[in-house]
C-alpha cells in the first residue's frame, strides 16, 4: 500500500485515525504497531514474519548490550554484532543474494553452479527498516541511548506505517521520547495534514506527470532519437525523482505529525545546490545522515589524513550505490558520485566559491542530471545512448517536429516544477500565511488539492514511486 493510493486515503488512513483516537492513551502504541504490520502485510504478507524476527532479535540483543555495558565489555559488543549480523543478513540475503549470483554466473568455471534462486522477491522497505533496527543496536551500544523495554513501543518505531516503506529513516534516539511520552494536539494535526497535502500534490500532480514525461522521451529515444529528447529525458526524470521522493517524505512528516510524531526533515531543495558535496547535504538527508554517524565516522571520517578520508569516502559511497539496489548502475552511480565528491574536496570547491553563483549552479545541475541517468538505466547502453544524445551522438538530429511539440507541450509543467524545487514558494506563504484570507483559505486549498488528487487517481493507472522498491 502506498499513501498516493485511494485506498489508503479514503479507507485505511480514515479508519486508523478514527482507531489511534477512539482508544485510550495507553493502547495508541499497540493500535500503530498492528495497522502498521496490516499496512505492509498489504502486498506481501508472508514477510510480516520476517519483520518480526528482525525487530525481536534486535530488542532481544538490546537486553544482552545493556546487561554488560558496564560490566563485560567484550560481552557487551559480541551481543552488538550478533543483533547486527542477524539483522544485516536478512538484508543482504533477499537484496544481494541473486545480484551475487548472477555476476558469479559470468565466470566460466562457475557456470552452472552459481544459481540465482527463482521466485525470491525483496521485501518491501527491508532496506529502510533494517538501517534503522541497526540505529537503535549501534545507539545503545554507544551509550547514546536506554535500552527499550516495552516490546510494543519497540515495534511501534520499526513498523510506524508514515516512514516504514520509504523513510525519512528515523534514528531511535530521535523518537525514542516521543514513543512513550509524546503529546497530541490540533496545531499538530492540522500541521499534519497541511503537509501531507502538499506531500500528495507534489506526488500525484507533478511527480506523476514527469515521469510520464520522461517515459515518453526516453522511449521515443528507441525510434527518433534526438538531442532535445535526450535533454528532455534528463530534465523529467531529474523532476520526477524529486517530486516523487520528497513528496512522500513530505507525506510521511505530515502523517507523523498527525500522530503526535516530529520526524527529521529528509529534503532542503536540493536543486539549488552550486557542489555536488551541497547537493548531498539536502537530498535524501536521513541517509547521508546515517552513513555518516555509522560508516563514515567510525572509519576515522577526514580525522587520519587525506588518504584515508577519500578510502573512507569509496566505503560510504560503494555501500550508498549498493544500498539503492542490487545492480551495475547503481554501484557505477555511486563510484561517479565519490569521484566528484574527492575532486571537490582536492581543489574544486575552492574554485566554484569564486565562481559567479550563476555558473556553479549550472556546473551543480549538469553533474545532477548525468548521475540520474546512471541511476534511472540500469540498462547501462540504454543510458549511455541518452547520454550520447546529450552531445547529438547517435542522433537524427538536434529536434524533430514530435519532439518539439511534446516539448512544448510540456513546458507549462516543467515551469511549475523549476519554480517549486526552488524556496520561492514557501517564502511566499511564510508572508501572507497570518493573514486572515489566507488562514480561512488554507483548509480550502487542502480539500481542493486532495478532490484533485482523487480525481487525478481515480482517472489514471498511472502512479509509480521509485522508493517503494528499496
């Protein structure tokens, strides 16, 4: 189940808020916990079970980490890996184990003897719920948090539907207060639900309408290839991607909102970045954010030299590039990405400071674009073709007539997306947003956005989300 589904937002969504209320205080945790495991036994059921092992064994190993921390320190950090490497297998196994296979497969003495397994599906979110299993394990290792005892707040945090297939990915000290201690009230509700539906309209209206975009450019790539569609096939796919993940971050925060949760903002406009080291610090922030606290730091982060920060660098983004999935591009995107980031961190971001902000940008956006099209092939030729035609490699020519007239016909969208990557519109709202018009107005724009959104949905079949499969 997604939240950009009518189902969920005239079924499941009415009923848990009416549940979550309707109970006392005390029970609001375990009513989130089982609508939680109902929300993702939605498609595949049979891996509520697996998520139930790997919160169990990580609240388990919480017990044996806090029983020795003060006492048997080498006890204390054999009961730490235990919790970790149970919980990472389960990830690596569904997520690496056929990648690995395949790619073992290609070796000619092991033809025939690696064998992908048929019918293994990855579980849902397990790539999002299992960093933050790990989160708590490593916290309370640290001492940068108490051990959990209830078992139900416990799985409350792992399974709490708004972020449990797509993220912001939670740390457990960021919320381990709000499990059990957390105060509803209406300012935050109507928060919640002002932000869930800018969420949905950036989901539905936008993000939806590019990647239908982009995948009407990249397939006319197949039979009229031409620059203006390779560039066109670059600007959607770079629109879609954003709208589509920080509208259902957006989404999640609003949820969470609703239910007395304040989670960490995942996005801060990302495209208006003038490094490739500014874009990651506002695009997908809970990720970058954990591989940092978790891999990066521990490694020795920039403390032991240039040498080892870059070999630290190659770790994180290896990992970040595999994280996304099990397949060639991805890793190939997250070499391209540590390439740039070592070459900023050498010499470059010196001059792009004195660069004209102008030209920085644009040398931001340029990189941006070209890494997406890594990351949205992982046909590697089928993106090498779109990048080529950047540059009218392969190509018929710079447009064609169809070309130009889809383009044009889709400029009144990309327009509305360039703006709305930018500050621009909430600095306008933060203006006028006392203001008693727009007070009386807002709850309107709420329930006009949602009836458009319905509409949108019920009309058409088509409303991908990229994230959903990580």
């Amino acid at each position: 189940m997604v939240f950009s589904s009518l189902i969920f937002l005239f079924a499941y969504l009415i009923l848990t808020l009416a549940l979550y209320y309707v109970v006392p205080r005390k029970w609001r945790n375990v009513v989130l916990f089982v609508v939680s495991l109902l929300f993702y036994g939605w498609g595949e059921p049979v891996y509520i079970a697996l998520m139930l092992v790997s919160i169990t064994v990580a609240y388990v190993g919480g017990f044996f980490i806090d029983k020795y921390r003060h006492t048997a320190p080498k006890k204390c950090k054999a009961a730490m890996i235990v919790s970790l490497a149970l919980n990472l297998s389960f990830l690596l196994f569904f997520k690496y184990f056929n990648f690995t296979m395949e790619t073992l497969s290609l070796i000619p003495f092991l033809q025939g003897v690696a064998k992908p397994i048929e019918g293994l599906s990855l579980p849902i979110g397990i790539s999002f719920y299992t960093f933050q299993i790990m989160s708590y394990t490593i916290d309370l290792y640290r001492y940068e948090t108490e051990v959990q005892k209830n078992y139900i707040a416990f799985g409350t945090y792992v399974t709490l539907f708004p972020q449990l297939i797509a993220g912001p990915i939670v740390r457990y000290r960021d919320v381990d207060d709000q499990l059990m201690g957390r105060r509803e009230s209406v300012a935050d509700f109507a928060a919640g639900v002002r932000r869930f539906c800018a969420g949905l309209a950036k989901k539905v209206l936008l993000g939806d309408a590019a990647a239908a975009a982009f995948a009407y450019f990249s397939e006319a790539a197949g039979f009229e290839h031409t620059a203006l569609g390779a560039w066109m096939t670059v600007i959607c796919y770079t629109l879609h991607i954003y709208y589509d993940f920080s509208g259902y971050s957006d989404m999640a925060i609003g949820l969470g909102k609703m239910f007395g949760f304040h989670f960490v903002e995942n996005f801060d406009y990302p495209y208006i970045s003038r490094s490739i080291t500014e874009f990651w610090r506002r695009w997908h922030i809970t990720l970058s954010t954990w591989f940092r606290e978790y891999v990066y730091i521990p490694l020795g982060g920039n403390r032991k030299g240039k040498a080892r920060q870059y070999l630290n660098l190659a770790v994180v983004w290896l990992l970040t590039g595999l994280w996304h999935g099990a397949s060639w591009n991805f890793v190939l995107w997250g070499v391209y990405f540590l390439v740039i980031l070592i070459i900023e961190k050498a010499f470059l971001l010196k001059l792009l400071d004195k660069l004209p902000r102008v030209f920085a940008h644009a040398y931001a956006l340029l990189l941006i674009g070209i890494g997406w099209i890594i990351f949205a092939f992982p046909n590697l030729s089928e993106g090498w073709n779109i990048f080529a035609g950047l540059f009218g490699a392969g190509t018929v020519g710079f447009a064609s007539p169809v070309i130009v007239y889809e383009a044009l016909r889709y400029l009144p969208l990309l327009a509305i997306c360039f703006v709305g990557a930018t500050p621009l519109p909430k600095k306008m709202f933060e203006k006028i947003k006392d203001k008693p018009v727009v007070m009386y107005a807002t709850p309107v724009l709420c329930a006009a956005i949602l009836v458009l959104c319905t509409a949108y949905l019920v009309d058409s079949t088509f409303s991908p989300f990229l994230y959903y499969i990580f």
